[in-house]
C-alpha cells in the first residue's frame, strides 16, 4: 500500500517531470527522493516512470494509477484546507453570554484574545441576568455563560473562572474620596445605591451588612452593576460592588475604596454537560479565567500599595 508520502513524492515527479524538479517542489534532497521513487517501484512491482534524457515519463500502465494520485492529492488539499479553516475559526461562530459584571471589563478582554488566536471567527455577545442562564444554554442559544454564582442542575455543569472581593465605589470628587477604605458600618450611613438583594448578584453586594447585623436601606435600586456606578459617578450615592466591574478603571468618575472586611466571592463559566465545548468555547473559557484572575492579582498589589502608603502616612505622623 502506498503512503501519502510516496504519493506526494510520485505526483511531484508527475508534475515536474525530472526527479531535481520534484525535490525542489517538495523542498527536499533529490537523493532522498531517487531512493524512495525506487523503492516504491520495487515494492509495487512494475515501473512508472520510464526515464529518457533525464526526464521521467508515466509508462502507459501507470496513468490510471496517476490519475487515482491526483484525484487523492486534491483530497488531501481540500482536507488541509479546512483544517486551516478551523483553525483560524473561518466559517464558525462561537456564542456566548455573561453577567453584567463579568461584562463590563473582563469579557472584552477574553474576546480580543480569542480573535487573536481564531482571526476569522465570528461571535455573538448576550448579557444576562443570572436566572436567564438556564434557558439560554438549554434552548442552545449559546455555549457558555459567564456567571457569579452557582446553582443546582443536572444538565448545567459549572467550571471556576476566579475569586473576586467586594468594594466600595464612592464619587471621585467626593469627601469619602480621600479614604482609602471604609468599614461596612460607615458605608450602610450613606445613601446607598445598589441591585435588589433579592436577586443573586444583589444578595452577594449586601452580604458585608448581614454579617455584621447591620440594617441598611437602598435609595435607588437598579439591575446593573454598571448602572451602580454611573449612578455614583453622578453624585448620588455610594455602592458595594464587584472587583471585576470596576478592574483597569471600568467605570469612569468613580473612587474604588478598599471594604474592611474580608469578601469573597466565586465566578464560573457554565454549559452543558451533555454537548462537547467546542474548542473556540474551550478557548474563551480559558482565556477569560486568565484576565479575571490578572485582574485580581492587580488588586492584590493596588491594595498592598495602598497598605504601605498608610504606613508611611502613620510613620510621618509619629515624627512630627
């Protein structure tokens, strides 16, 4: 049986017509190429090439067999081409979704680096609220949903992306804005502007006040976590939020104020058990875990910066 190597090296000949043309169309040694168009006749049993004045010519009993070469030849082309396709995703699109949060910031960043890897995908972005998850990945609307809590399903498996931390944003060209952290007593005295803790994303926000028994009342209430800080950008309020709505600066006129006390709380990527990712989805997945959790460590440093400033403050302090 001949290999698709020695198919490639007997249609090369074919073509060129001289065992040096053939070496350079496949870029190897010609000798290389003599031996093994030998060996090849010898295992077959019959000549197909006869040589004259240096040129090989397709003995007559050979042109079927050279037409069958051919025709597997543009097989295999056909074959590389569309490997080439999925690889650069040509003619695929990859649908996902995510919470608002998770949207602001993080999500552009893992899509510009799943078009960088698959340059002619295509992709379709929805933003969700966390109880419309179920029905978009069981109506196959799309393949993974960005989310910030988990629930129970047998269909619906959730993946960690990162741990985030709670903080308060306060306007930029407020009082409150020369703090570089406030206590959860402190912040439940202002006028607070934040999602309805009933909803799951709003229940994580205002957990920070239950723990310490705290009551606290919300002057405005809106769906978005990026709705929260334009509001507060306006003057009309302060808000607890999620790290990742706010990382590299996401909301404009706002001061990130870091919350005495320890918050925490966990970010997945959920699909479905029963369908293969596929690798594009595998691919975003990935990647958006990768920037949730660089963002993090950028916090972690922003705030260890912020320690030893107060620090420094303290210590001048003392010495006057």
């Amino acid at each position: 049986m001949l290999t698709l190597r020695q198919i490639e090296i007997i249609r090369a000949i074919m073509v060129t017509g001289t065992i040096a043309g053939a070496a350079k169309l496949l870029n190897v040694s010609a000798p290389g190429i003599s031996r093994l168009m030998k060996y090849t006749e010898d295992s077959l049993g019959v000549p197909l090439f006869n040589r004259r004045h240096g040129r090989y010519v397709p003995t007559p009993e050979a042109r079927h067999v050279f037409d069958l070469i051919d025709n597997i030849h543009r097989r295999v082309d056909d074959l590389q081409t569309a490997i080439d396709r999925l690889g650069s995703g040509e003619g695929r699109e990859l649908s996902v979704a995510s919470v608002p949060s998770i949207a602001n910031v993080m999500l552009p960043r893992a899509v510009e680096r799943v078009q960088q890897r698959f340059p002619d995908i295509s992709m379709e972005i929805d933003i969700l609220r966390i109880e419309q998850a179920i029905d978009y990945l069981l109506l196959g609307r799309g393949e993974v949903v960005a989310i910030s809590s988990r629930f129970d399903h047998s269909i619906i498996d959730f993946a960690p992306l990162a741990t985030g931390r709670l903080v308060c944003i306060v306007p930029s060209d407020s009082e409150l804005a020369a703090l570089d952290e406030i206590s959860p007593a402190d912040i439940a005295r202002h006028t607070l502007i934040g999602i309805d803790p009933s909803d799951p994303y709003g229940r994580v926000m205002t957990e920070v006040f239950r723990r310490e028994n705290l009551s606290f009342k919300m002057a405005v209430k809106t769906r978005f976590g990026t709705t929260m800080g334009s509001l507060v950008a306006a003057g009309l309020g302060i808000a607890i939020i999620d790290e990742f709505t706010v990382a590299y600066g996401g909301i404009q006129g706002v001061k990130v104020l870091e919350i005495k006390q320890k918050t925490k709380f966990n970010t997945y990527a959920a699909y479905r058990n029963d369908t293969p990712l596929s690798v594009y989805a595998k691919a975003y997945i990935e990647f958006l875990r990768d920037e949730m959790k660089m963002a993090d460590r950028t916090g972690h440093i922003e705030r260890h910066r912020q320690t030893v400033n107060r620090a420094h403050k303290l210590e001048g302090s003392a010495g006057d």
